[in-house]
C-alpha cells in the first residue's frame, strides 16, 4: 500500500513538471523578462531592419505606458507626434541631421516629442522655483524613459535625437507655440546589436551623507 502511495506522489511531481501543469506555466514564465534584463538589453539603435512596420495600436501601447510617468502635479504635459506615412517619416529625417538621417534609414516611424509650456513647474501660473519650464523638460524626459523602456520589452529598439531642426518639426506637424520641441525618436528593429557603451562607477555619481 505504502509503495503505491509512494508511486502515485512520484507521478503527480513528474505530472507537476510539465508546462501548463501545476501552478505556474513554465512557458509563460520562461518568456517574461525582468526589468533588469529589458534595462540591460536596452541600446540606443542606429542600425535598424529594413522593411518593417508598425501598427497604429503598437504605438498607442507605448505611449499609453508613457502616460503612467509621474509629473509635476500630475500636469501631464508630455506630447507626441507620431510619423508612419512614409512621406512623413522621410521628411522627419530631413530635420534631425544627416548623420541621424543615416543612423534612422530604415526606421519605420519617427516621433516627435515636446511638452507644454508654463505648467510643470508652475503654480497658479507663476514658476515655484529657479528652474521653471525646466520642470517640463524633466518630466518630458521621464516619459521619454518610460517609452522606450516599454519599446524594448515588446521587442523593438529606439534612438532619442536632441539635434533637430525644431521650427520645421514645428511646422511639419502644426505644433502649436505653446509647446516646446524636445526629442525626436525613432522607433523600429534592430539589424545587429550594438556594443554597450561603458558606465562610469557607481562611486562616481553617489554620495551617501
């Protein structure tokens, strides 16, 4: 009696083992990645597939966990101006330079981002502090981080750009005066992996008191 018992428990631990038994999907499971390893594979990608393309839905994605960054006063200043026709994505890389220009060739979509004036940083209309609309700028770059961060959980690599001609973007896209122009990214595959650049030490930009 006992070794049929003993039988019994051995067969449901083999049962247990496989995927889709027991409590946790083991393929499921296999194929989450930790924020660690979307951090660490995270590159920013200036060699991209060519013949590629997104949905308007893939897109809607990132920004929307764009939109959980956290902002000064929740004022959610952070916009963006998203390129998928292809005319349009072309005239996105006449503005950034030519060597963005060369970097983005085969980048399929290409987003401008900015954020409103006067707000972030801003109480009752008056700035609270010496930094002012650079409270937008910081929020800006938060929910920049966070798209991107998301872009490369889902498989897909960007290139934030700081050079761009921001009077034509500003006019390719009817942006208002109201906003300020920040980055423009880029977003699509990667055709090989980019080298990880080094960081400095950790003892070199923390302090403890």
């Amino acid at each position: 009696m006992i070794r049929r018992f003993n039988l019994i428990l051995a067969a449901a631990a083999a049962l247990m083992l496989l995927p889709g038994c027991g409590g946790n999907d083991n393929k499921e499971t296999a194929s989450v990645q930790s924020f660690d390893q979307i951090v660490a594979t995270r590159r920013s990608v200036r060699d991209y597939k060519e013949g590629t393309s997104f949905t308007e839905a893939q897109v809607r994605d990132l920004v929307a966990t764009a939109m959980e960054a956290p902002s000064w006063a929740n004022t959610q200043t952070t916009r963006y101006y998203v390129a998928m026709d292809p005319q349009k994505v072309a005239a996105v890389k006449e503005l950034v330079g030519a060597g963005n220009a060369r970097n983005t060739a085969n980048a399929p979509v290409m987003i401008v981002s900015t954020f409103v004036k006067g707000q972030s940083g801003f109480g009752r209309g008056n700035q609270v502090n010496e930094i002012g609309d650079g409270w937008g700028a910081y929020d800006n770059g938060v929910s920049n981080a966070y798209f991107i961060l998301k872009a490369r959980e889902q498989g897909f690599d960007t290139l934030i750009m700081g050079m761009r001609d921001s009077d034509g973007l500003r006019e390719l896209f009817n942006i208002p005066e109201t906003e300020e122009v920040m980055a423009v990214i880029s977003l699509g595959y990667r055709a090989s992996d980019p080298n990880r650049p080094a960081r400095k030490g950790i003892d070199e930009i923390l302090k403890f008191f």
